[in-house]
C-alpha cells in the first residue's frame, strides 16, 4: 500500500539522520504541483511498455486543488460581470468536491482528494478554474499535469442547463452542472488510458521519493533530477 511506503520513507529518513547521509542532491527546482523539498521551507513554516487501458494499469492517485474563483481585480467589475464574490468563493470549493466525485465515478483511478493547494503530494493533478456560472451556464478550465511535471492537458469544458431542471421532482437531489464535471471525468481518463502501466508506476516511485524529498532533501533527493520543471528518477 502506498500509506505504509511512505511510512518507510519515514522511516528512512529518521535512519538517515542517525546515520549520516551523503547523498548530494540533484540541482534545479521542483515541478509546478507537488511537495516542495525540505531546503525550500523557511525557518518560520509550519517493465511492460505496451499502453494498456485504464482498468489494467496501476491505479494512481489524483490531487483535486481547490478551483480558482477567477474573481476580477477590478470589484468593479463583479457586478458587470453577474459575479457574486462569496457565492464564487464557495463554488470554488463546491466545484473541485464535485470534480473529486465525478473521477472517482469513473473508477478509474486510486484516492482521489481535493485539497486547498497543488502542494499536496499525489500523482495526478487536476487544477480547475472557474470561467463562468450564472445558474444555467457553466464553463471551467481543466488543466492536468502529473507528479512528473508532464501536462496532460488544458481544456475548457461547457454546459447549459435545462431552465426545467428544478422544477422537475425527478431530479431532486441531483445537480444541474453534473454533466459538465462528468464529462471533464471521462476525458482525463481517455488521456490516462494512453500512458503506458509503466509510465504509471514509474509517476508512482517520483510520488513517493518527492514526499521523502519534502522531509529530507539530503536523503531522497539525490535520486531525483530536475530540468525544465520535469522530473525523473535517477538510477
């Protein structure tokens, strides 16, 4: 499981400390999503290569950051737009747990969680923004990009709902913009099912030596390289 490998990194790394490490780590800077390394906290901070379908390969595990409200600088320009700040605030929480549910429909994928940063350690990061929702329109920005520093894609997906939605007794307890996260969900995985299992358990391995990475540089690091904000593992 991968919990109880990380406890071993844990472990590992309280070993390293005892024992001394000599490992140098590898230059250049940490990807876009994912735990920083342990240097970049400040002092104040608390092998089958055939591509296979997504229910063959290893399940790897997805990071649902928190949506950006996309508010405008200018306050002016909220009532311009038909956007109520707090009502987008809240969305914005609403819409990454409706992302979350709709992946994890799918079946496709291990642990989903939606977090409030893209820090979080994970495999997959599916980063959100709210571009527009007035109640019968709903349009959002999905960008995808794994532990790895890879993107996976930029899209924007779109939806009317019906103005008979909640009138209907049928649909109670459902949600009007359902269909637009649901089909966010099922283009992800047409992505996931072109990468190889190996490519899978290979984001896997980064996953784990990028946490170990996030407590000690000195003693997981060296076994990452960095260049151009990719990452991979080092022999």
């Amino acid at each position: 499981m991968k919990f109880s490998y990380r406890m071993l990194l844990v472990g590992a790394l309280l070993m390293g400390t005892l024992l001394a490490s000599g490992c140098a780590t590898t230059g250049g800077g940490s990807a876009a999503v994912g735990p920083a390394l342990s240097s970049q906290y400040g002092p104040n901070d608390s092998g089958n290569n055939n591509k296979v379908a997504a229910a063959d390969a290893p399940k790897i595990d997805v990071v649902v950051p928190v949506f950006d409200p996309n508010l405008p600088q200018d306050s002016e320009q909220w009532e311009k737009q038909g956007i109520y700040p707090e009502l987008r605030r809240a969305e914005s929480n609403r819409f990454a747990l409706k992302m979350k549910q709709a992946l994890e429909d799918t079946n496709a994928f291990g642990a989903v969680r939606v977090v409030p940063t893209q820090n979080a350690t994970g495999d997959l990061y599916v980063i959100g923004k709210i571009l527009q929702s007035n109640g019968e329109d709903v349009k959002i920005g999905i960008t995808v990009a794994d532990i790895a520093g890879r993107q996976w894609l930029t899209k924007d997906f779109q939806y009317r709902a019906k103005s008979s939605f909640h009138n209907d007794i049928r649909n109670a307890g459902k949600d009007a913009y359902d269909p637009v996260f649901q089909k966010a969900a099922h283009y992800i995985v047409t992505k996931l099912n072109r990468r190889t299992s190996a490519d899978l358990q290979q984001l896997q391995r980064i996953a784990e030596l990028r946490f170990g990475s996030s407590l000690s540089e000195d003693t997981f690091a060296s076994y990452l390289a960095t260049r151009n904000g990719r990452v991979k593992l080092v022999a």
